[in-house]
C-alpha cells in the first residue's frame, strides 16, 4: 500500500454524498513583518526620547519672555536669582541659584532678574 499518492483522491460531498473533484486553496501563511515594515506603515515603535537644552542670561533689573517651547520644561536656575510667571497663570515663582522649578503650564513664560544678573537653563524633554 502507497501512502504517497500523485492523483488525487475523491472527496464525497457531504449533502449528496456524491464523489466530487478536490478543489485546490492557496496555503496562507503568517509571517511577524520585519521593524522597517512597522515605520512605514504605521505601529511604528515608540519615539526616542529627546531632551534640549536652552540658556539665557538676563541682567539685573531686566525682563526676557520665553515662548513656550514644544515639550515638558524645567527652569535651572544657575546664579543669581529669577522672578518666573506665565501669561494667564496668577501664580508667581522664585527660584535661586542651583534650585529649579518644573513648569506645569505651557504658556508664555517670564523670567525677571531679581538680584543680581541671573543664568537660566531650560531643559525641554519632548
């Protein structure tokens, strides 16, 4: 007895059960596509984080406006000492050298030096 057979075998139809013809399907088959197919067609993997760095040196008695950068900003302060508000925000925050204050609003930011002439570093993670 052969279990390898080139002609194929009838199949009886189960409604009839009269012999009918095989009939012949693709194979599907599944395969993970590879990173490159991922960006460029969408479900791309998640984005490197970026982090930039900013400074301004405003003098004493000075006023400077930042315009809100894209991303989450934290305000270094590195000598002297700054005055910082935002537009439509009422509070009003101090921060003196080697302290910094985390900006939980995106509006216009502006810092003001107080005393002395003051270095400021923004640090904008996106």
């Amino acid at each position: 007895m052969a279990l390898l057979s080139d002609t194929p075998s009838l199949i009886l139809s189960p409604a009839d059960g009269k012999p009918r013809a095989p009939t012949w399907q693709p194979m599907q088959l599944t395969f993970a596509a590879p990173p490159f197919m991922a960006r460029l067609f969408g479900a791309s993997p998640a984005r490197p984080r970026v982090t930039r760095w900013f400074a301004a040196h405003v003098k004493e008695g000075a006023t400077q406006a930042i315009a809100p950068p894209p991303g989450a900003v934290t305000v270094h302060c590195r000598r002297g000492e700054a005055w910082i508000t935002h537009d439509g925000d009422p509070r009003d925050v101090i921060v003196r050298a080697n302290e910094r204050y985390v900006a939980d609003t995106r509006n216009r930011m502006t810092v003001h030096a107080v005393r002395g002439d003051c270095l400021v570093e923004f640090e904008v993670s996106e």
